[in-house]
C-alpha cells in the first residue's frame, strides 16, 4: 500500500503564466496530495513561494514545449488569453504533453468575438442584437441610424478593455476612429462588433468542460472600472466576490437550459471541440439573462475568490477534463463567500510607477481563510518583493457571508505596504442591494 501512495504523489506539473490568477491556480494545484513538483513560466515573487519560477514568456512557444518535454512534465496547465488564443496547446500536445486548456480552434470562442457572436446566433443563444464591420466607414453609416447607448466591441483580444459604452453617436463616431483608425488597440480593432447596450446586473459564471460534459462553478462577480462608485477607466477588474446574490436558482436554471450546455454542443457540432474553461459573462436583463462575452480561460481576479472555495482536488477536475471523464466528477465549493480586494499602483490603469518596495507580506503566513495572490511582482538583487504592475496583489479572505468576507478582506489589505498603494473601497457594495 505504501508503494501506491509513494506514486501517487509525484506529479510534476507546468503552470503557464504570470499574474493573480495563475497564482491561484498554482495555490490550488499545491493543495492536491498527487502533485510532488510544481513549475511557473515564467511566475512571479508570489508564486515563487509555492513553484519553481522558469523565465520563459507566455508566448514563447516552442520554449515552453522543449523544456516541458524536457523535464518530463505529467500535466501543464495554461492561465492566460493570449497564448491560447495562439495556439499553445497545439504546440505542447503535437510534444506529446498532457495539457488543460482549449486548442487553437476552440480558443476562438475568446479570440473573437464575432465568431463568438455569430455562434450564439446560429445555436440561439441568448444575446445582445449584434452587427460586425470590417471597414470603419460601413461602422459609421450604420451608426448614422443605430439607436443609442450602444457597445462597441474590438473583435479580438484587448486584455479585457476593447469594449466602448457610448451614450450618444457623437461617442460612438469617436470611438470608431479609436479603434479602427487610431487602432489603440493594435490588430485587436481591424474588425468590430457594434451591439445594444443591454441593462441588468452582471455575473461571472466559470466552467469545466471536457468536449461534452460541463460543469459549473460558483458564480462571480467583478469591479471593472478604477475608481469607487464605478467610475473611471475600465481595468482588469478591481476586486470581485463570490457567490453572487444575484445569481439565483431560477437563473442558473435558465442558463443550464439555454446557455451553458448549448455553448458546448455548439462548438462539438462545428467541430471545434472545447476542452479546459468557459467563463460565462452574463448580463441579467429584464428580459432573462443574456450572454456578454465568453471568456475561453479563467478569469482575473474571478479565479481569486473561486478557487479558494473549491473542495475537489484540482488536479483530477483538470484530469478528467483532458481525459473526457468529467461526467464522473463531483464538484463541490463550500457554503461560504470570499471577497477579493486588488491593490493596485496609484494611476493604473494609465500611468503608474513601479520597483516600489512591498511590505507586510508575512502577515498572511499560516493564516485561514487569507490569501493574498500575486498580479504583479518581483524580486530584486537583494531579495526584496518590488511592485511590477498595474495591479500588484489580490488580497481575498473567505468569510460565513458575503458581508464577513468583505470586512475580512478589507481588514488584510491593511497588513500590506507600498509607497503607491491605491484599492477601490467599495468592493461588494452591491452585496448591500441584495
């Protein structure tokens, strides 16, 4: 019996990734009893605690493949859009790797949004009423008409800021020229989707899928704009709770009904079959909930609050992905809440400064029910955690109660300094409305 026990835990696994979310997930990988050795490419100061840190970019491919062939790893997990999007599971499997994540051909279900679009028309999947143009000149004429507020949408991936709420078409012509002209978004704006502007309350809704089966997560809520109050730019997303209050049986019915399962027997039936995460942005409108976005990986910072919830071990849940056996998963989370606060560098999401020096950071040691996850950090030559970002760190506590959860939360961003700290106050306010 020893001897099985003995080979169970020797795991060797690859996070790909560098930010809060891929330090949740490695927090959570660290946890199952099979894993012995974890590696980060190329990590953070954070992450560093719990992995290896490798310095290879997330984008550099053929890199990552030769040395996870090379130190013979048995699962690589891949966190961010991009690298997806680029076809990195492809790579990594024609290597013979085992890896969670959509291939190419699935990922585009993120990588643009008008396929994303036109597959919800085609499968009539609830969502906002839709166009897409390719020339900025058919964008404009069309607006010259289109009834406003109105969403703008860059069709391929902006980290999460390709998205323009106009009120009036003077905004929207100007945001035409921001992202087909100015291309402020790169290659991201050479084609656009103009959608209606639909009202309600969001949720995040996170996923397992294995080709056919799909699982659901607990639901999510994120702070997309700066500054208290939702105002200001819009960002990476601020801080996030979960569950959301909002989420009701009688959404999640509808959605299991209309959306989730349909996603995935849409993208088999077009022969794009979809193994790893789907985030469901949803919308609850007053005509039931609608599909914003989908999101082809984890989210950032959702995963912060919904992974420390999770009871399964996550390396079988990502198993039985690959595997196709996710139908024989149980997947559980607690009957608790956890509230993520982001500290960001004062500025973000525009100018800021970093190499600001981070203390406090040991106050979490040994602490239940406090994390405080990595977005952006790193080492100097004297050892010292330095900021190195936008968005520095997630502070998340779990608490009996959404309200138990935010007031831990805000309690241990407390514990932790930088010269140019700067958070939104107003996490959770919505939990107060509920």
């Amino acid at each position: 019996m020893g001897d099985r026990v003995q080979e169970e835990a020797d795991m060797k696994v690859l996070v790909v990734g560098s930010g809060g979310r891929e330090h949740a997930i490695v927090t959570s990988v660290a946890k199952s009893p099979r894993v012995d050795k974890i590696y980060c490419a190329p990590g953070n100061a954070g992450i560093a605690e719990v992995a290896k840190c490798v310095d290879i970019g997330v984008m550099d491919f053929e890199k990552i493949a030769d040395f996870a062939k090379k130190e013979a790893f048995d699962l690589v997990v891949v966190g961010p859009d991009d690298p997806l999007a680029g076809g990195i599971v492809d790579v990594l499997e024609e290597k013979g790797l085992r890896v969670f994540g959509p291939r190419k051909n699935a990922a585009i279900l993120e990588g643009s949004k008008a396929f994303s679009k036109d597959l919800m028309k085609k499968y009539g999947i609830p969502t906002a009423a839709y166009e897409t143009f390719d020339t900025p000149e058919a964008a404009l004429k069309y607006l010259e008409t289109a009834p406003v507020p109105i969403v703008l949408k860059a069709d391929g991936l902006a980290l999460g800021k390709g998205v323009l709420i106009c009120n009036t078409r003077e905004e929207a012509k100007e945001g035409v020229k921001t992202l087909m002209l100015d291309k402020q978004f790169g290659h991201a704006g050479d084609r656009i989707v103009v959608e209606q502007f639909m009202t309600g309350r969001e949720v995040s809704v996170l996923s397992f899928v294995d080709g056919k089966t799909i699982k659901i997560m607990t639901s999510a809520q994120d702070h997309k704009r700066a500054k208290d109050g939702d105002q200001g730019l819009n960002t990476g997303g601020m801080g996030t709770f979960s569950p959301s209050p909002f989420y009701t049986k009688e959404v999640d019915e509808f959605c299991r009904k209309y959306i989730y399962q349909a996603t995935v027997d849409a993208m088999k039936s077009e022969d794009r079959e979809f193994k790893g995460i789907i985030f469901f942005g949803l919308m609850l409108t007053a005509d039931g909930p609608k599909v914003l976005e989908y999101n082809a990986r984890f989210g950032d910072p959702e995963t912060q609050v919904v992974l420390p919830r999770m009871k399964n071990d996550i390396v079988d849940v990502f198993e039985a992905c690959i595997d196709g056996t996710l139908d024989q998963i149980d997947l559980q989370f607690e009957d608790n809440a956890a509230v993520c606060v982001v500290l960001a560098s004062a500025g973000y999401p525009e100018h800021y400064e970093k190499g600001k020096k981070i203390t406090g950071l040991e106050n979490f040691k040994d602490k239940d029910g406090y994390y405080v996850f990595h977005a952006g950090s790193k080492f100097d030559a004297e050892g010292n955690i330095l900021t190195n970002g936008g968005r520095v760190l997630g502070v998340t506590a779990t608490g009996k109660d959404l309200k138990e959860a935010r007031a831990n939360a805000y309690k241990a961003t407390e514990w932790i300094h930088f010269e140019n700290k700067y958070m939104r106050h107003d996490i959770g306010h919505a939990i107060d409305e509920a």
